[in-house]
C-alpha cells in the first residue's frame, strides 16, 4: 500500500494566542487536501494558456524567479532579499499600500535604524517606529506587528534570525553561530543540518501572530525561493473573474487551494504576471476589454450570460476595493 504523507508537526504556540492556533489548524487541514476538493480548476492547461496570454500581454514583466539580492529593496520586491527576517519585514511594510509607499517606508526605517538593525527596532519606542515607516500607510499597526516579531523571534531561537529556515546560519550582527539554538538547525540525531520543509517553513511564519498566509507565501516563493502561489487583492480577483475558486472561497481558502492546483513550475511567473496584470487592466475589473476575458470566451463551457455575471460582480467588488484603498491611504 503507498504510504500516506505525514503532516508535520506545527511549532510552539502561545496559549493566549486563539488566532495563531486557528491558522496553524487551517495550514494543517489544507496543506495536503484543498479546502474545495470537488472543485477541479483550474486545470494545468488552464493554467498553462492563462500564463502565455498574461505573457504575451506583458512582455515586461519578468516570468522567471530572480535569486534573492541584498541590492533589492525587500518591501518593493515583496521579500526577494537573502535575509529571511528582513522579507518578513519588507512584506509586512507592503501590506495594504502602493509600492512606492512601502519602498519609501522601508527605506526610512532603514535610515533611521539602520539595515537589519533589528535590536535598535526593537529597543525603540513604538511612536519612533511608526514615525519612520509613516509614509506606509497603516504605521501604527505594521509597527507594533513589527515589534513583537522581532522579540518573538529572538524569544524562540535566541537571535533576531530567521536564517534557519533557509538552511543557512551564519554570523549576524555581531552574533556568534553558536548562540543559534541548536535544535533549529541541526537534527538531534545525526547531527546534520536540517532543511525545513515548505509546510514546516510556512507553519513557523503563520505561528507569528500578525503573519498571515498571503505574507508567508511571499517569504517563501521570493526569499527562500519555495514554491508558493502568495494570493494578494489582484490574484484573488482575477481567479473569480476565471472561474479558478469556488464563490465562497476568501482569500485565505483561495490559496490554499491555488497552492494545490497551480503547477510548481508555474506559481512564480503566474504569480507576477497576474499581480502585474491586475494592477494595469481596467477591463478586467469592469466591462472593457481584457486578454483574460477574450480567452475566457474562446471557452465553450463559459457562456456570454455566465460571463456577464461574473463581470459585474468582479466589477462591484473592485469598487469596493477602490474605496477601502482610498481609505487606508487618507489614514
């Protein structure tokens, strides 16, 4: 009989914590079976021809996973720099904002603490942290996210690093190696280095309260260069107008779900090129035209009056969109 894969153990939880203990059941549930395991898109051709049309439409936009660089800004990039706990950061900065914002607040913590300088954020007072990343958009809360993160996070492996969970520990800020404990990167057994699973590597970035799937994904896909299919407001809008999840889906379940029919070859460049997409396009958040829908009604399963549908609702949900954004950014 084929053995039935094991689901890993999630890491220590806070007990005061209900919603780190409710997202940690929800990866556990879904990182083997979809949320929606009688929904059968989309299929890899679907997903396939969706990734030429979005290609062809944006010749610009780079398809292909870029290695992570210390010269990339890690809020623009959504995270694609070496250190794992300065992607966190930088993704977390990029939440709910435009990415010249993020970049703009990323740069200014770095200036005002100095890159990486994750104790001087953490021995600052809170208004100081919010003063530097202001220009983000929502400061007070990605600030106080921030924070106690980075105590977290030196709390649980006694270093502000996260650098285990690319197999890599190496000397930071002044840090001996050997302060690093040791059950975080070695096997107790054999005494080798440990490599941390996807669903492991997503598990301790969800079990930090703050962290959610959407951000862990980016971690993994632009940092730790995992496959990973992240569903952001534009992912998740472009798979209702195609059909790819289920009305009841949100964006949490979205993904999960995604993360299992997207094929891995194709999470990175798909990714791109529909957050890209999604921010260009008017017609695919209203009734003009778009290279998705025209593809859409080369598929004889979708009729005009089935399309329609789904337009007005991807377009009433757009605005909605539009005007929950104009609210965070007259924060």
């Amino acid at each position: 009989m084929p053995r039935t894969a094991k689901r890993p153990r999630s890491p220590p939880q806070d007990r005061d914590s209900p919603t780190k203990s409710k997202k940690l059941k929800l990866l556990a549930e879904h990182s083997l079976a979809s949320p929606f395991p009688d929904f059968r898109r989309p299929t890899a051709t679907e997903a396939f021809q969706v990734h030429a049309v979005l290609s062809k439409s944006h010749p610009d936009i780079p398809a292909t996973p870029r290695p992570a660089s210390e010269d990339s800004d890690a809020a623009r990039t959504c995270g694609n720099v070496p250190n794992v706990l300065e992607s966190l950061i930088g993704t977390i900065l990029s939440q709910n904002t435009s990415s010249s914002n993020s970049t703009a607040a990323k740069r200014s913590l770095d200036e005002t603490f100095g890159r990486n300088n994750f104790a001087a954020i953490v021995g600052a007072e809170k208004d100081a942290v919010v003063e530097a990343i202001r220009m983000g958009g929502l400061a007070n809360k990605k600030a106080e996210v921030i924070q106690r993160i980075l105590r977290e996070v030196k709390e649980r492996h006694g270093v502000y690093s996260l650098q285990h969970l690319a197999g890599v520990v190496k000397q930071e800020q002044g840090l001996d190696v050997d302060e690093v404990k040791k059950e975080d990167t070695y096997e107790a057994s054999s005494g080798e280095k440990k490599v941390h699973s996807d669903v492991e590597a997503m598990q301790e970035l969800v079990s930090y309260n703050g962290v959610g799937p959407k951000t862990a994904s980016c971690v993994l896909l632009f940092c730790l260069g995992r496959e990973s299919f992240p569903v952001d407001t534009h992912v998740f809008r472009l798979s209702k107008l195609l059909g790819w999840v289920p009305s009841k889906a949100d964006r949490v379940t979205a993904q999960a779900h995604l993360d299992l029919r997207i094929p891995n070859e194709l999470k990175y460049g798909l990714h791109v090129l529909m957050v890209g997409h999604g921010r260009r396009c008017k017609g695919c958040r209203g009734k003009g035209e778009c290279p998705l829908k025209t593809w859409m009604k080369t598929r004889t399963e979708i009729d005009d009056p089935g399309l329609e549908r789904i337009e007005s609702k991807v377009e009433d949900e757009a605005k909605l969109e539009e005007s929950l954004e104009a609210a965070i950014k007259s924060e």
